[in-house]
C-alpha cells in the first residue's frame, strides 16, 4: 500500500513558536514569555506551544499578508507597536 503525503496549508492559523518568530518578527523570549503570562494567544499540546497568529496580529492591531512560504510580505499596524518585519 502507498503512504500518502500530508499536505500542510502554506500559512496555518496556530504555529509553533520557532514558525511565528519567522511569521510575526517577534523574539522567541517574547512570545514563550507572553503565552506564559496569558497575553499571547496560544496552546499547549503536550510540550509544544502552537501560537494562534492572526489572533495576536489583530490583537496588536496589526494587518499583513503572509505569503505562501510563511514570510510576512506586507505590514502596517495601527498602534506604536510593529509586528513584523
């Protein structure tokens, strides 16, 4: 019997930490801190912490397009804070 290959969506809602630091711009530190303390949207399965993405850009109020291969492309945000690079 053949195995047949997942295909991933090129741009998922919820990322692993090391995939929305590449998404968002964000450190690392700062968003394993912040789904610690609660202000980043996020969970838990098991060990692995999966980052809810569009919910943290609207939650900084951020819009962006992110292309297929997961590198944010365009950024604007509406508050002092930048997101993405």
């Amino acid at each position: 019997m053949r195995g047949t290959e997942r295909v991933q969506p090129a741009n998922p809602p919820f990322q692993k930490i090391e995939d929305a630091v590449r998404s968002t711009g964000l450190s690392a530190y700062f968003l394993r801190h912040g789904c610690r303390n609660g202000s980043i949207p996020c969970v838990r399965s098991g060990r692995t912490i999966y980052v809810n993405v569009p919910q943290l850009l609207r939650q900084f109020g951020a819009t962006s397009t992110i292309a297929e291969n997961g590198e944010v492309v365009k950024c604007q945000t509406q508050k002092s804070i930048t997101t993405c690079g």
